[in-house]
C-alpha cells in the first residue's frame, strides 16, 4: 500500500510540472506597460522624472520599445 502512495505521489508531482510559457509566467512585464502622455497633461517636473524612470526601467528590464 505504501508503494502505491509513493508511486501515485511520484506521478502527480511529474504531471503537475512547471510551466515555462502561457499565461501567467511573464512575471512583472505582464503586469505592467509604458506610461504615456498627452499634450493636455500638465506634468510637475517630479511627475516627469517618475514616468521617465519607469519607463526606463521597463526597456531594461522588458524590452519595452517606443510607440510609433
């Protein structure tokens, strides 16, 4: 019996497996996207150097690359 267990353990942990492409494994570049502006927007000169860094830190870290 305790074969029987170990073997049916054995085989779930192989099934259930991880996965490596889909949804829910890009990891934070899923869950985030550039920020943009219009021309109405009145930005502080903090507000900007926020967006900028994020957006920054995006093309380094997710291959973010500009609108055209």
């Amino acid at each position: 019996m305790a074969l029987r267990t170990i073997c049916a353990g054995i085989l779930l942990v192989l099934l259930s497996g991880c996965a490596t492409s889909g949804a829910g494994t890009e990891g934070g570049c899923a869950a985030f996207r550039p920020i943009y502006t219009s021309r109405a927007d009145m930005l502080t000169d903090g507000t900007a150097e926020q967006l900028l860094a994020h957006n920054l830190t995006g093309v380094q870290l997710c291959g973010w690359t500009p609108a055209r």
